[in-house]
C-alpha cells in the first residue's frame, strides 16, 4: 500500500486513515463511531448532550465492538445567566397559534460546557482523543484533560484562534471553513466566517502543528484538495449524515443529494450554525436579534419543533448541513470511510 505523504496526524493519533468522523450532537452516536474506528478513521462520540454516565455507557459499548483511536467530544460555551426571552417569544407568538401548541415553562433542560463532572469521567475513561468546540475549558481543566495523556484537538475558525489553541497547548487544530455543517466554533470576540482554502494555508503557515480541514469535505477529490492545501487530516460531518449509522431523521436525510441550500442561522440555538433552511428561517430570515444567546433560543423552540417532528416535519429542527450537501449519498460509513481513504491518497500520489 502507499504510504501517506504527511504522517503527523497518523503519528500523533494512530489512526490508519488521516480521517476524523466529525461528532454531531444528536445526529451521530456509538454505531457512527464504532463504524469509524473499523475502516480505520479517529471515530467520535459527540458529547455535548450527555451526562457523565451516558457518556461512560457509550464508550462501553463503542469498546465492545472496536478498538482504535476514540474521541470524545465537548463544548466549551460560557454559560451566562439565562437572558430576557420576551422578544424572542414575542417574534414566537404567530408560530404557537399557528401550529396549536403552548409556550414551554419551567426549568429547561440546557446543554451544559465540559465542567469538572465531566472532566472526572474523562480521567476515569482515558480516550485516546479529546476534542473541543468553541474553545477550551479553563486552565485546570484543560491541564487535567491534558494529564490524561488523551491528544487535544479543537476548532478553529480563524488563524487568531488556531494560534491561540497552540499557545495553550493543543495537540491539533481543526480549520473550520464556513463551508462546515453545524455550529461555527468560533470563539475570540466574533464570528468572522473563513472559507477552507484560505484558513487552511493560514494556519499551515502560522502554527507548527497539524492542520484537520473540515468544512464542505464530502468525496476523494474535496479530501486531496485539503491535503494539497496542507492540511494533514480531514473531519467529516455532513457526508456522514446519510449512513445506516446515522441518527438524523428521514426529514434530514431526503434534503441531502439535492439542492436544498444551506445557511448559517442563529435561530435555533442563538449561535451561528449552518443547516438548511427550514420553514422558521424562511418566515425570520436566519439571523434574528430576538434570538436568545446559545443555548438558550431551543427553549421556546422546544415545543414547536418537537410538534413538527412528530407529523414528519423540519420546520424548527436544526438540520445542520454544510455546502458540500448535495454531494451526499445514502452509503455505510465503513464502506464510504474507506472508499474516501483510497480514492484520495491514490489522487494525491498519482497512484491510480
Ligand atoms: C449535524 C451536525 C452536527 C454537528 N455537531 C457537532 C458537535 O456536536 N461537535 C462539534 O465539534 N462539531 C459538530 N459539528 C461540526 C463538525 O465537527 C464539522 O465541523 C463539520 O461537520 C464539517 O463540515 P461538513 O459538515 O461540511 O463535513 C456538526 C456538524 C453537523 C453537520
């Protein structure tokens, strides 16, 4: 077999293919993973939406099927004090009636940033890779993650980020182009939205450790071109959506393979994150002042999307995809982990 020409990301991960199956909370779990580690990609376990125990249950029984390079997935969001919602409610109104259903009240259920819970059940767990979105936790967790001897990766959506990461010692940058489906992990002051191509030169020429460009990867030629541009990995979402693996609904799936056109939109979280347009977006517009800072905006959704859902419709649901969606076929993520593999080395060696 050839060889690949750059080997940090094998080296640091030992993973066989310079492949990451991207996390995607609520769209991937252990099957994605498991399928993953086979073909011989890093595979993940999105995190950001389970206790400590969930988290224990599904390493168990990733590790009962696969062995390999396993990373576990966090957000590191600031979690403000729950903002005045009555704009947002307000801009709501219209959508209650029309669909027939009550605005949520009580305590809601939030997605909680890595914290020391989680960070106890990382140390319990030891995975090979931890990887973080939207930053990184505070130093003496992050130094607790990083005592485990777990590689660190996490996003970066601009060079400022990518430098910072390394600076606070981080194993490997993830260069999110805004081409990439769900949330923009951006961190520093704003969102400043970067296409791959030029953050990954960016960050190849400014930071000293390996690039994984993620973002609008979908086939072999889109993995050659990022690994032409320097990257040393590819991370994957979208591509992925439309495997046995999957979790996303038949809604979701029937969107990807066509032309449907893809947004960023902090609708549905109160952050920026790219999906397809459903029927809220459309009637907003996808960017609304009204919308609650991430991640309080799902609250008030909660009810309408879960009502939609229930008839087969996406009309409040955050079906994250990224502009390569109509690339996407219905296929096993083994067999298109692999096929993507071969195709592209033997583009980037010439070796046909
Ligand atoms: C449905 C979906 C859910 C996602 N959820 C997460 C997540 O939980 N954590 C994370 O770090 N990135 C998440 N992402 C972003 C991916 O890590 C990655 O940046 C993106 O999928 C790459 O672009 P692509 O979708 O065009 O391949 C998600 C992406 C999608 C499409």
């Amino acid at each position: 077999v050839t060889a690949w020409p750059d080997r940090r990301f094998l080296e640091l991960t030992g993973a066989r293919l310079p492949i990451v199956q991207a996390p995607m909370a609520g769209s991937s779990g252990v099957r994605m993973a498991i399928a993953a580690l086979q073909a011989g990609a890093v595979g993940s376990l999105p995190c950001a939406l389970l206790s400590p125990d969930q988290v224990a249950t599904q390493v168990a029984e990733v590790r009962r099927d696969a062995a390999g390079p396993l990373n576990l997935n966090f957000f590191c969001h600031e979690l403000g004090v729950a903002p005045d919602e009555r704009a947002w409610r307000a801009l709501l109104a219209p959508f209650y009636a029309a669909e027939g259903v009550a605005a949520p009240s009580g305590a809601p259920v939030l997605r909680l940033p890595f914290d020391a819970a989680m960070c106890d059940m990382v140390e319990a767990l030891r995975p090979e890779i931890v990887s973080f979105h939207f930053g990184l936790p505070e130093s003496t967790l992050f130094a607790r993650v990083k005592a485990t001897g777990a590689r660190i990766l996490a996003s970066a959506t601009i060079v400022a980020e990518a430098r910072w990461l390394a600076e606070r010692g981080v194993d490997a940058i993830i260069a999110q182009g805004f081409e990439a489906g769900g949330h923009a992990g951006w961190f520093l002051d704003r969102h400043r939205p970067v296409g791959l191509a030029s953050l990954v030169r960016g960050m190849v020429a400014t930071v000293d450790l390996p690039v994984i460009a993620a973002g609008g990867i979908a086939d072999a030629k889109g993995m050659a071109g990022a690994l032409t541009l320097g990257a040393s990995a590819v991370q994957i979402g979208t591509a992925y959506l439309n495997t046995p693996e999957s979790l996303a609904p038949p809604a979701h799936r029937a969107l990807l393979g066509t032309d449907a056109e893809t947004v960023f939109t902090n609708l549905l979280s109160g952050r920026a994150a790219r999906g397809f347009v459903n029927h809220l977006m459309a009637e907003l517009g996808a960017m609304r002042a009204e919308a609650p800072v991430f991640p309080y905006s799902s609250i008030a959704l909660a009810p309408l999307r879960a009502h939609a859902e229930a008839d087969g419709r996406g009309d409040y649901s955050p079906f994250w995809a990224g502009q390569s969606a109509a690339l996407v076929r219905p296929q096993p993520a083994h067999d298109f982990t692999e096929r993507l593999a071969r195709d592209a080395l033997a583009l980037i060696t010439g070796d046909f």
